[in-house]
C-alpha cells in the first residue's frame, strides 16, 4: 500500500480558498441538520485548564458527523492575554480522522474558520429566529473574530444599518472601517450599548467580558428581537433567557457541562435549567421544532459552538483544497501497517 | 514578527530519531516523577466513541507538564477490525502547544511513541515494583505495540529468560523472532499461558481481549511476583488487585472515569475501590511512597496510559529532531495577530 497522507493547511491556504458565506452557511446549516436529527457522536467539549499557571486554558472539542462520515478534534487556546505578545487570544488546530479505520487524513488551522463557523451559527439562528423584515442590526464587541457575524448576517437580511459599538471607541472604529467594505448595509458607530440596542431587530454580543454584568439591559430589547449573547462571559440580565419567549442553544448537554459560557454560572446556580429551553437550533433546522411563530416574540439564542460545526466546515475547506491544489502533503507514515 | 511555525514529524522521522532505551525511560520517568509531585494538569482522558458506526473508539488524551512548561493532546484510535485493512489498530496523533500562549508547536505520528512510553511506564513500574534479583519475564500477548515493554525490561534486568506466549501460534513465533535481535536474554514461546506464568517474576500482559476472561489464574502466580496487566478488558481474575499486597496505578482519577481498560468493570461494579489503591506510580518514583518493601510482596501494577508520557516523550522527539534536523517545517500562520 502506498503508505498514508495527510494534507496540511496553515492560515493562509484556509485564506487562499475564498469560501464564501453562502458555502460557508450551507456547510455549517448541515451539520447542524445532522446535530439536530441525532446523526452525530458529541461528546461534550472539554477543557485543559491552565489559568492559574498562565491565564489561559484550551477547549477540546471532538465529534462525529455521520452524513459525512468524518471524525475531527479541535484544540484551541484561549489565552486573555495573548495581545501582549502579538498573538491573537485563540489559536485552533482541528485535526480530521477517517471515522471507519481512526487514520489521519488532515491538520487545518481552524483559527480563522472557527470564526467562520461561529458566524455562520450565529447567521443560520438568525435566519430561523429573527423576522425576516429585520432591518436593524446591533453588533456589541469589536473584535476581529466577530466580523463573520456581520458579514454573514449582512448576506441573509436586507439591513439597512449595522450599529456597532464596543468598550473601546478606537477599536470601533477600527472595527467599522474593516466591516464597511464587507457588508451592503450602512454602518454606524454608537458610543453606548443602550444606544446600539435600541430599537434592533437582531441583537449579537460577541465581548470578552473578564466577569458577568449586565451591558445590555432587559427594557432596551424591543419586543420581537433576536438576541444572540454567545460571549464566554454573562453580558445580560441573567432573567433574560428565562423572560423570552423563546430561548434556544446549540446543545445543552454541553452546555449544562461546562465551567465556560455566557449562562455557566447561572447554570450552576440552578436559575437556567433544561426546563426554559425551547430547542437545539439543530431541531430548529431540521424542522422538527418550530423556530420563530410571530413577530412578537423574544427570542434568545446562544450557542457554546461545538465540535460539529468544526468538522463540517473543515470538510469543506479540505475538500475544496485538494480541488485547487492548495496546502501540504505529508507523509504521515510511508509503511504503516498491522505488526 | 516572524510568523507561527510548527515541526511535523512522520513515523519515518520519529523512526530516525534512535531513541534508545535508557533516554525513553528517564524522558517518562521524568513525567511520571511530575505527575507524583502534582505538577501536572491532567483531566481524565476522554473517548469519541464510534463502536456501533465502525467497531472503533478515539481516545483523546490531554495533558500539561510544568517543568518543561508544555501541554500537549494525543488523539489515538482504536479500531479492532483495522487489520483486515491492512493497517494498524492504533494510529496516533500528537500536537504539541507552548502552555503560556497555546501556540501550536508540533505535530507528531506518536503511534510508535505511544508504544515506547507504554513500554517505558512498564519499565518504570518493574524497576520498583519488581524484585531487583528478577530473572523471568513472562509476556502474555504478542502485538508489534508490545515490544517496547520487552526490550525495555530486558535493558533494565538481568533476565535468564523471555517467556512469550499469544493466542496464536504464528504470532507468538513472529514476535519471538522479531525480538531475539532486541534483546540480550534468551526467548522461549510458551503454548500456553500457565506454562509462561508459573515461576515468572515479572508478568505482563498486553492482550487484546474482545471479553473479559480469567487468561491467568491467580493460583499460577509466584509469591513475590510483580504483575502487569494493561490490555483494555480484564485478563486476570477481578480479585488479583485486591488480594495482591500492593495494587498499585498510574492514575485513580482516569482509571475510575473511563469506560475501558482491564479492570474498569470491576470498578463500575463497586468490586475495586480507591481503598484498594496502595499508590500511583508517580509517588513511588518521588519517593513520596515506598515501591517493592519485600521479596514476598505480590505487587499488581495496573496502568491506562496517560497524556504526561506523551508529552514527555514527545518533547524529547521534537527535540532531538530540532538538533538533527529531522521533520518538516510548516508555516501555520505567516501574520497571526490578535485583530
């Protein structure tokens, strides 16, 4: 036999391949079908702690897409104070496996799609659980990992501005000036939160927050809103889940079981419980769950992002590599073989 | 700054690197002396288990080593059925991250590093849990992944004879012929297992049971014998440990968690407690617990495997490839920067 090969992208062969929102959303839609219909193994994300030696830790997600057969792990970092040293806060690596024999087929930076893959949640909930006359979007947090979000929102919805605001003004700025060649709609900066949520029909929070409060106050939020707080650390009233009319995550066995994410805490404190759920955005897709029913409704949406997501996405960047050519080869073991 | 690079090391390269056994043995004691100090983060190793899709499970291993200050997770399948694909049941994946800024550093084919650091733990294990005067080694199974436990307890005492037996006679033989050229005692294959075990000082069994069996009776066990039974589903009568004068383990934690290995049913069942525990192997190596007091002592040594070996033997690979020159340089990220 001809020995195994694995294929390598860095960032910029994940870069080189333009993959575009609409692929992006249908790849990242799919494996939330298959979530929400039971054809994935996800075992809960887990972490490797490290903050008292270093102020970081890593999530380590792996999981099972059977539409496509392929089992994947993601490692990645998540280190606050990464800026001091030049380096963005997460790094990813997302390794891919034949699910039939276990063999290594591929290693892909998944920094930049992990952003894309969260971007493409964030845009496929708000396609089930925004109105679909949504016009006004309200983005709080300014981080470079965020632009997906609005790109991709800005591909589904006719918006007619994007309000962005974040803690600092020159980070906004920056932000908007990156975004407004990306998008269609109009951007404004706000200086406040309230400023921004008022009045939106779609309301994301994508801070890094360094402990829970409340930046975005319950009686901002219009009635029929979507709001989407998918940051690691509580940015809203912790009665807000509790208080829409709807309140959906990605998986809340996960979820419930991690020490990280916007409602941990609230978890752990026995306030949020399985009971306020309406559904897994995945039931949601799949249909077997109804996603928004009337203009009128609250609806919250968070998702932790999981491993499924990854995998989905990786597939697409891999398969789309080997079309064009594009990354490493490597020779993973010339002779493997049963001794 | 210059951009994020990574080291990739095949089974070629990892082969060329010689690493004998003395070096391994220090690299994993090394890990183990940590982990007995708590020096390490080490959550339990976790599964992504495909068994109904493909007859296969992925063990995925994490871990953190503060005195070189690495973190490391190895991905390793396993797949029972994979020789009918002519390929081995185990292949390896391990990725090595700089623990301050979760930089990846390298990515390493750790499928023949998995079966040194288990052949080391091995060694480790008899050099203080086994009579120094030890002069017979009977191995239980005859898997390629099993050499390493020979040649390193063959590098570590004066052994008189190898016994080696295996379900099949072809193995056996394959295996004893493979090892004569490894080791400086004589080899004998034994057609039965009561026939390798009687008399032998130091037992190790690494088979490959599809169900749990009592392959060596307790009645055949010397006084005075050290036995290591690491294959996945139990081997020995579930009373060896608990009747044994010291039951000792690499990890309580990941063994009482996991749902595989030799005797994870015998914990389930509530027949094996923390009780039965005289010591993990990392507070005998400290010095934190005594090893082997008596010539009389039976001593069962029961290791999973855990992350800081990989890690340890990892960085010694990455290492000794850096000054050699071995391995593929990969640019992961040309421009990674926190935006």
């Amino acid at each position: 036999m001809p020995g195994l090969e694995l294929l390598f992208l860095s960032a910029e062969d994940v870069a080189a391949l333009d993959l575009s929102a609409a692929e992006v959303i249908e790849a990242v839609e799919a494996g939330l079908h298959a979530h929400g219909t039971g054809q994935v193994v996800l075992p809960p994300k887990d972490h490797l702690d490290l903050e008292q030696q270093h102020r970081g830790h890593f999530n380590i997600l792996k999981g099972y897409l059977a539409p496509i057969d392929v089992a994947g792990v993601k490692v990645i970092g998540d280190y606050l104070d990464n800026h001091l040293h030049d380096l963005p806060s997460e790094l990813a690596l997302l390794t891919l496996y034949e699910a039939r024999t276990g063999v290594p087929r591929a290693i892909v930076d998944a920094t930049e799609l992990t952003w894309m893959r969260t971007g493409a949640v964030t845009a496929v909930g708000a396609r089930h659980l925004a109105r679909r006359d949504s016009t006004v979007l309200a983005h709080i947090g300014a981080r470079g990992t965020a632009r997906c979000n609005v790109a991709y929102l800005d591909s589904l919805f006719e918006l007619a501005e994007i309000r962005v605001t974040s803690r600092r003004a020159e980070s906004r700025q920056r932000f908007a000036q990156e975004m407004a060649e990306a998008v269609r709609a109009p951007i404004r900066v706000t200086d406040s939160v309230e400023e921004a949520v008022r009045g939106a029909d779609i309301v994301v929070d994508a801070t890094r927050l360094s402990r829970e409060q409340v930046l975005i106050r319950n009686d901002w939020i219009s009635p029929g809103a979507l709001v989407i707080p998918y940051g690691a650390v509580r940015s809203t009233d912790p009665t807000l889940p509790i208080l829409a009319h709807k309140f959906v995550v990605d998986d809340w066995r996960q979820a419930a079981g991690s020490p990280f994410g916007q409602y941990s805490t609230a978890i752990a404190d026995g306030i949020l419980r399985r009971g306020h759920v309406h559904a897994e955005i995945g039931e949601i897709v799949a249909g077997l769950r109804p996603g928004r029913e009337s203009d009128h409704e609250l609806i919250v949406f968070w998702h932790r992002g999981f491993a499924i997501s990854d995998i989905a996405l990786g597939v697409l960047a891999v398969d789309r590599a080997r079309e064009r050519g594009v990354g490493t080869t490597l020779v993973y073991s010339a002779q493997a073989r049963e001794r």
